[in-house]
C-alpha cells in the first residue's frame, strides 16, 4: 500500500486521534485551552517571522518580535543570552520543582526564505512553554521553564556555543519540534543525521616574473604590473602560476570516485567557490565547502581522514597549498525513549499517527547535540506540501506560511507541552526520563 504524502489538495478532515487514556487529561484540558487562546497572537506572530526571513546570526528583528512577545506573555527575558540574537524567556512558579527546556529557531535560508519552517518552529517553542506556565499557574505545581530563543541552525549551528556557555545547565530535559513533508496529521520520531562541515582552501599564487630579452621594456613593465596585482595569464604565461580552481575540480572528483567506496548511509557534498575569477586568468584561490554526514557520530569520524585525502591529493596534484579546516560539527539526533513514547501516546490519542521514518532523517540539525548533552526529544510533524517541495525548497517556504501548517504546529505543542507537565509532575516518569 502507498503512504500518502500529505498535499495541499489531499483531502483531509481534522485531526483525529484514538481518544486512548493519557496522563491527567483534565490537565491537558488547560493545555489545549490556553494554546488556542493564543491561535490569533501566535498565527500573527508565525507570519511576521516568515515576512521577514533573517539569515544565520543576523535574526536582529526576529529576536525583538519574539523577545517581546514572551515579555507581554509574563515571562522573564533576558535579550542577546550568550550570542548576539539569542534569547532565553524564564518563569517559575513556586519552589522547587524541575526544569522543562523549550527551543526556538529563528533563522532563514539563503534566497529561499522560511524554507525549513523555523517561524513554524519558534511559534511552536512559544506555544509549549506558554501552556506549561498556564497549568502551573492553575493547577498550582511548582516548576521552571527555560524557553531558548537559538539562532543560526542553518549552517552555523547555534546551539552548540549555547550549549558551551552553559544555556541548557539548568534543563532536566529539553524539547521542540520541526516540519517535514510527512503523512496528513503525522509526527515522526526518527532521528538525523550526524554532520561534519569541512573548509578548503586552495592557494595557487606565484610572482614569477617573465625575463625573456625579446619581450620589450614596456611589456615587461606592463607584465610585472599585471602578476603582481593577479594571477598568470591563462594563455600567455599559464605555467607561471598553479591552478587552484584546477585543484578544486580535482577534489570534486576525487570525491565522486570515493563515493563508490563509502556505505549507502553516508552523505558527501558540497559547492566551489572562488574569487575574482575571469576565463584568461589562472585563478589563484578557490574554496570549497563540503558536509559529510552519516548515521552515527562514529561513522562521521571514521569517514573524515578519507575525505580530507581527497583534498590532501588535490593540493598535491596541482601545486597548490591546501588549507583544510574542520569548521562544525553537529551529533545524530538521539531521541530520549521515555519522552518519546509519552510524546507518541499524547499525541496518537489527540491527533494522528506516529512513524520512524519521515521529519528530518536524512537531514541534520544541531538539536543533536543537545541529545547528546540531556534527555530530550525533537519530533518532526508533517505539513502539506508539493511534490519535490519539500524541506530548502521555495515551495517549503510557501507551505510553512499555510493555515495548516499552522495548525499543525500547534497540534505537535500541545503534545509536547503534555510531555513538559509530566516531567515536572511525574516522579517516576521522571526517573524513566
């Protein structure tokens, strides 16, 4: 039987789960009131962030919009925590009591705006920890709330200098959520994939100087000018100098032919780049950036001294000087098997189905490296979208602006937010945890 990937014009009614018992079900009754509540504010808030797309590290309008919204919400905030546009918004109630993390993604992607749905995400952080302070304050159960406003998950991996400075210490566990094409009304607790970023730069430069007595004076001159401001001429002179977008193309198929090599888990890619290049002259510099990605952190290791050969080789090849330089690492996300089966059972009983294999599986997130750090959960929830649309395309950045989408999102909060309640109220669940 073929899954059906949920489309835009799938026909689909509302979400509908089992109706199976959950943990304290009048308490998620508050959860599920004060989340819709919230629909207007926060669909408001969802559509400002995915308006006004910010790349990594630079979400300076992003961090003021949510900054004061948890503020109205009555939470503590504290503005630029640890990095420029981070944020952390805090609120206890009583004495005592555990601790739930929440995380918000804010940041864009190049040319293709909200194309992995992080104004989807920040909205739903928002949500869960806006309902986690509603029950406290009705129910009266004492507890912290440290929600994370994170920046520069694209690329930049944001939550790992987070997590150096000490921004997840405080959390008994941490959660948060993210898009995906997947299955109508669908989450997914599969995990991703661990990641190593490399950057290489290829340095082909010489001031070798044409003497040859029948050049003319003024040629010479001319040429001596010309070579110490560029590189060779690509007709004229090309052994003058070492090619280092030759060096570049080297690698990339050095690569190619190691992929054959390498097991169907792993992923090897990347871009070349250059500088002031033009058809008549030798290029003196390329940079290529590459990610290799596998299943387990382990495997990633093992893989990287075979990569870095193949620039090695490179370099070597063509004369030029190869600086390799390890830039991020991101870990395989681990899901916490207690939160997640709690996540399942909420979720399952009030909204849909739960899979292994769709969210973010053949993708990679730095929320891996919080899993590595303390128990915690990072389930993926379908959205409608187009074929070929998914996750980094224009038309996932369309998707996450959909009403439905929208709704998704919440439905996933609500369920984690029944999660967050639980850690906080549940001994033994916690000692699972």
């Amino acid at each position: 039987m073929t899954e059906i990937i949920w489309r835009p014009d799938t026909p689909v009614g509302p979400a509908q789960g089992t109706g199976k018992p959950i943990y304290k079900p009048e308490i998620f009754k508050t959860i599920d009131s004060s989340i819709d509540a919230l629909n207007k504010e926060l669909r408001e808030l969802s559509l400002d962030i995915h308006s006004h797309p910010e790349l990594a590290w630079k979400e300076h309008r992003t961090h003021d919009v949510l900054t004061g919204f948890m503020s109205k919400q009555g939470f503590t905030v504290k503005q630029h925590h640890i990095l420029p546009t981070a944020w952390e918004a805090t609120y206890t109630h009583g004495t005592g009591g555990r601790t739930i993390g929440v995380n918000s993604e804010m940041d864009a992607l190049p040319g293709v705006g909200h194309a992995c749905g992080h104004n989807l995400i920040a909205i739903a952080g928002v949500a869960v920890a806006c309902a986690i302070k509603s029950v406290l304050e009705e129910w009266n159960i004492s507890g912290n709330i440290v929600l994370l406003g994170t920046p520069a998950e694209e690329g930049g991996q944001g939550k790992v200098p987070l997590l150096e400075g000490g921004a997840y210490d405080e959390m008994d566990a941490c959660v948060m959520c993210h898009p995906a094409p997947g299955p109508p009304h669908s989450a997914s607790l599969s995990g991703s994939l661990a990641l190593q970023r490399l950057s290489v730069e290829f340095h082909g430069h010489t001031y070798a100087i044409p003497t040859q007595a029948f050049y003319p004076v003024t040629c010479r001159v001319a040429m001596l000018i010309y070579v110490l401001s560029t590189s060779a001429h690509a007709a004229l002179a090309p052994w003058e100098a070492q090619n280092a977008l030759d060096a570049a193309v080297s690698a990339y198929t050095n690569i190619g032919l190691l992929r054959q090599q390498l097991k169907p888990s792993y992923r090897v890619h990347g871009i070349i780049e250059g500088r002031d290049w033009a058809a008549n002259i030798i290029p003196d510099y390329a940079k290529m950036t590459y990610y290799l990605r596998s299943g387990i952190w382990a495997e990633v290791v093992a893989a990287i001294p075979r990569v870095v050969a193949c620039f090695e080789a490179a370099g070597l090849a063509t004369g030029c000087k190869a600086d390799i330089k390890k830039v991020n690492s991101v870990r395989e996300l681990r899901q916490n098997k207690a939160l997640g089966d709690e996540f399942a059972n909420v979720f399952e009983s009030k909204y849909g189905l739960i899979d292994y294999k769709h969210g973010i599986a053949s993708a990679s997130t730095d929320f891996g490296n919080v899993t590595y750090a303390l128990p915690s959960i990072h389930p993926g929830f379908g959205i409608p979208t187009v074929v070929n649309g998914g996750n980094h395309t224009r038309a996932f950045a369309e998707s996450a602006g959909g009403e439905a989408a929208h709704k998704a999102a919440l439905n996933v909060a609500k369920a984690l937010a029944a999660v967050g309640v639980r850690l906080l109220t549940d001994d033994g669940f916690f000692n699972e945890v």
